[in-house]
C-alpha cells in the first residue's frame, strides 16, 4: 500500500516539475523572442546611422581636399 501512495505522490510531483518546467521555458522562450526583436531593430538604427555617418565622413572628406587645393592655390599667389 504504502509504495502505492509513494509511486502516486512521486508521480505527481514529477508532473508538477513538468508543468513548472513548461511554464519557465514557455516564459523564457517569449522573454528571447522580444530580446531578439529589440537588438535586431537596435542593430538595424545602427547600420544606419553607420552609413549616415560613412557619407558624411566622405562628403567632409571631398570639402578638405578641395580646401587643401585652395590653400594651395592661395599659397603660391601670396609667394
């Protein structure tokens, strides 16, 4: 009788674990899935504002050469 009653109560703590371990991954699965969605919209603003700032970079860069150009230009009419 007794191994009886400790096979049902076995039983159902190990359904319980179940359930409580279902639970947890179903939380944790969910909690990775709206992670996932922030850094994937994180790393997309990123990649923008890093071509943003590569075209800036290469508009700033024509601006000084042409400025290097006049300076020189400018350095051999005040000789």
């Amino acid at each position: 009788m007794r191994a009886v009653v400790y096979r049902k109560g076995g039983l159902r703590s190990t359904e319980e674990l179940q359930r409580t371990i279902t639970e947890i991954e179903t939380k944790y699965k969910a909690e990775l899935g709206r992670a996932k969605k922030k850094y994937e919209s994180d790393y997309r603003e990123l990649e923008i504002q890093n071509e943003n700032l590569s075209r800036a970079n290469n508009e700033l860069a024509k601006a000084n050469k042409s400025l290097a150009g006049r300076v020189k230009v400018t350095a051999v009419t005040v000789e």
